[in-house]
C-alpha cells in the first residue's frame, strides 16, 4: 500500500483566488454537463498539487467565463499541467476559454503506451492497479449544473487530481524501462492539435485515415 495525504478541499467560485500559487506540475480535471463542448458547459475545474489539497473552482450558469488567475495557470508553459484524459479536458477548457492549454502529461495515453498488457486504463483501475486504492466514481453522472455541490460531489472532484502525481511517477519508471518515452512525450505534444480537431469536428482523427 502506498501511503497518500490525507484530502483537503477547497471550494472556490468562478475563478482561483490570487493568492493560490502552483509550482512545477499540477494535477487537472474538469466536470462539464456532458461531453460535448460546443453544447455542454464547463461546471468545475479541479486542481491539485499532490499534497492533498484540492481547489476546486466552480462555474454557476455562466455565459462568459471571466477566470484570469485560473487562465494565466493554464497559459503558463512552466507549468506541467497533468490530466487523466487530457483529450476532453484540454478541449474544453480551450473552448471555454478561448486558450491554448500547453506542457501536458496524459495518465491515460501513458497508461495505454505503458501497460500493453492490460486494456484496463481508467482512472479508477490506474488507482487500483498501481497504487492498491479503490476510489468511487458513483458521482461522476450526477447533476454538475447545479448551484451548491453535494460533500459527495466535492469529494469525487477532489479525488480525480488527488493520485495523479503518484500515479504519473509509476507509469514515468515504467515508460523509461520499455523505452517509450519520446513516443509518449510525442503524443502529449500532439495534444492540443487533436483538441483543435476535435474542436472542428473530426471524429476519431478522421484526418488522418486514407
């Protein structure tokens, strides 16, 4: 059993406050009202440093979306800016803000060029798998538009950044012993390409196919 922090939640509206600071990577996720961008809007986004502390910013019913602290982070190329699936969350949050989200790790893509031996990549058998934690997802579906988040809510957000970093420092030992690690980096780098064509509406990379 690894040991982790203990959790400590946040709760914040509308944008990080200025006195919140990050350094050197940061643990991202978002809660939207569904999985599409162009029509369900961004409800919550998570951070957390992996020391057991997470923010987490809440977006109530908003039309334009005013967050420069949270912008000026997600901007800052300086900052590693880590995600389980990156590919839904870079693009919704570069959709909403009008950004280009940079210097991305994906525990996901990570996963899936690490552990060929498995097609068990989600965060939670991630968790389970490499650091013998069983988290719930039972939330996950709930009604994130809503005005005031539940403890269970709150809970689940936090949960999804808690592990990253633990997570990430697993698949890294593992990708440097296969020798994938410039081809892991490669996908990352593509990352905020693939957002933009998502973004434009082709489905599954069909650019790319004959």
């Amino acid at each position: 059993m690894i040991a982790l922090p203990n959790l400590e939640i946040q709760h914040h509206f509308g944008d990080l406050p200025s006195s919140v600071r990050f350094q050197g990577s940061i643990a991202i996720d978002t809660e939207a009202m569904g999985l599409n961008p162009h029509r369900d809007r961004l409800c919550a986004v998570q951070l957390s440093q992996g020391d057991g502390i997470c923010h987490v910013v809440q977006f109530s019913h908003e039309k334009s979306y005013h967050a420069p602290n949270l912008v000026r982070l997600l901007e800052d190329q300086s900052i590693l800016k880590i995600f389980h699936f990156a590919r839904f969350d870079v693009a919704l949050l570069s959709y909403t803000f009008r950004i280009e989200v940079k210097t991305i790790y994906c525990t996901k893509i990570a996963s899936k060029i690490a552990r060929t031996f498995t097609d068990r990549h989600g965060l939670r058998d991630l968790c389970k798998d490499l650091l013998n934690v069983d988290i719930s997802k039972e939330a996950q579906t709930s009604d994130w538009g809503a005005l005031t988040f539940t403890p269970e809510q709150l809970r689940y957000a936090a949960t999804d950044v808690l592990y990253l970093h633990k997570i990430k420092e697993i698949l890294d030992l593992m990708l440097k012993r296969e020798e994938k690690e410039q081809l892991t980096q490669a996908c990352f780098d593509f990352l905020p390409t693939c957002a933009k064509l998502d973004l434009l509406g082709h489905p599954n990379l069909n650019v790319l196919e004959h």
